[in-house]
C-alpha cells in the first residue's frame, strides 16, 4: 500500500462520518432515555436533574458540538458537487470549521447560562 498525503477533503469526509455515526448513536440513546420517561414523573425529574448538572450539560455540549459540524459540513459536501472545482476544497474545510465552532461555541453559552438569559 503506497502511502497517501493526507488532505483537508479526506480530513472533511472523516469527520463527517464520525460525528455522523456518532449522532446515530445519540438518538438511540436519546429515544431509550424517552422511553424511560413515560414510566413516571420521578423518572423525569430524576434526568432532568442529571441533565442540569454538569456532566450532562457536558455530554450536551458534545452532542451540540457533532451536530453544529455534521450540519455545516453537510452543507459544504451539497455545495462541493455543485462547484467541484479542487482548489476550493481547503477554503470550504476551513470555512465549515469556523462556522461549526461559532454554532456550537454560540449554543454552548446559551446551554451553560452565558447568554440569553
């Protein structure tokens, strides 16, 4: 196998499936924690209060994090097959990036209480 020089679109295509499988794996988790909702009104309360902590404020951030990227992305991978010129796919990677992280630092502040309240 004769080495490849790494570049920003298999850096891109990586990502987007990555954070693509792990939001796969979120729902699922997401919808078995809805299911155990329905039990009670103790079990709602209980996760909330699990949610309003810090860990479960992290584990959301992360979670906002993989969907701000794989949204973003998906938009640059819909732009690319429109204008597949070579030469601007660094410029989109780096586009996409900034817009993800101003996304999700934005959805971060206003999960934590840093903003909008």
């Amino acid at each position: 196998m004769i080495p490849q020089r790494a570049s920003s679109g298999r850096a891109a295509w990586a990502l987007h499936r990555a954070s693509g499988l792990l939001l796969a794996m979120y729902v699922v988790v997401h919808l078995m924690l809805m299911r155990s909702l329905l039990g009670s009104e103790d079990a709602f309360a209980r996760w909330m209060r699990v949610l309003g902590g810090s860990a479960g404020k992290a584990a959301l951030s992360l979670a906002l994090g993989l969907l701000s990227w794989h949204a973003v992305s998906g938009f640059r991978v819909m732009w690319l097959d429109t204008a597949p010129e070579s030469s601007r796919h660094a410029a989109a990677f780096r586009a996409c990036a900034v817009v993800a992280c101003g996304v999700w630092l934005l959805a971060v502040a206003m999960l934590w209480g840093f903003v909008g309240r």
